[in-house]
C-alpha cells in the first residue's frame, strides 16, 4: 500500500465517520419539537407509562418482533394510543404483515403524524401520535392496496379498545 493510497483510506474513514455523526445527530425524532395537544414532563410520562412504553413512545425505541399480543388481535375495534389514548388504527385496517409487528395499511384521519427518520444512517418515514407525539413506530411503501401503505406500529405503543 503506498502513502497516497494509505492517505486516501484514512480521509475517506474520515469523511465517513463525519457523515454518520452528522446523519446520528439528525435522528432525533422532529415530533418531539413540535407544539401536540397533550404535554407533560419527561417524569410526568415516566410516572403515566411502563418502562416499555417510555422506551418506545418516548424515547423512540423499537420493540422486540413478535413480542406484542397485538399482533393476533383479530377482534373488531380501535387500537390507541398508549400514552394518551388518541384513537390511532381501526381493526379493519390491520393485516398480517409477517414482520412481527403490528401492520396496517391506513390510520383513522387526522390520527397520526410523520417525520423523516436518520437514526439508522438513511431515510424513514417515523409515525407519531397526533396528540401526544409519542413515537408508534414507521411507514413503508410495501403495504397493501389500496394505500400501498405499511404503518409497522410497535405494539407497546397502543392499546386495544374492542368494539
């Protein structure tokens, strides 16, 4: 390996490295600057939710895959949010994704919000609670028809009101 070669690796780590911090610094989810209808304090959220849903609604966390009992929920009814109870998904938009997450292909109007996502050094489209801004999880463009949507919801991030 010659010095110019040599030089070139360690500028391009370099240049890397610079970029992946910058990308790490943006990850941060851009709902939580936003102005939402239901505010409380970090300890006012730790006292009001589970070590689970703080990780997840809070602080933008991911639960383990096929974790959730909501996953098989196949009742008739809403799932809500978890830290303030915004109604979020009808059942009738659930489906089977396969991706041990929750899935639905619309939420109920006006329900949610969205953000773009670095965390993982590239772009993804975050879902949050409308209310609350509590982070639900992200959407993906391989859903089914008709939206072609898939809102991969954590499902610590919601609870189920049967109808």
């Amino acid at each position: 390996m010659t010095m110019e070669t040599s030089r070139r690796a360690i500028l391009g780590w370099l240049a890397a490295g610079s970029s992946l911090a910058v990308l790490t610094a943006c990850g941060g989810s851009p709902a939580e600057a936003k102005s939402f209808r239901i505010k409380l304090s970090e300890a006012e959220w730790r006292r009001k939710l589970t070590g689970q849903e703080f990780y997840v609604l809070r602080q933008a966390g991911t639960e383990r895959p096929y974790s959730s009992p909501l996953n098989k929920e196949k009742r008739r009814g809403t799932f809500v949010c978890a830290g303030c109870g915004n109604a979020l998904y009808s059942s009738a938009a659930k489906y089977d994704s396969g991706t041990g997450w929750p899935s639905f292909w619309k939420a109920m109007p006006g329900a949610v919000g969205t953000s773009t996502d670095y965390k993982i050094g590239y772009p993804r489209t975050e879902v949050h609670c409308a209310d609350c801004g509590g982070h639900l999880g992200h959407i993906f463009n391989d859903g089914p028809k008709p939206t072609g949507k898939r809102h991969c919801i954590n499902g610590v991030a919601m609870d189920f009101r049967s109808a």
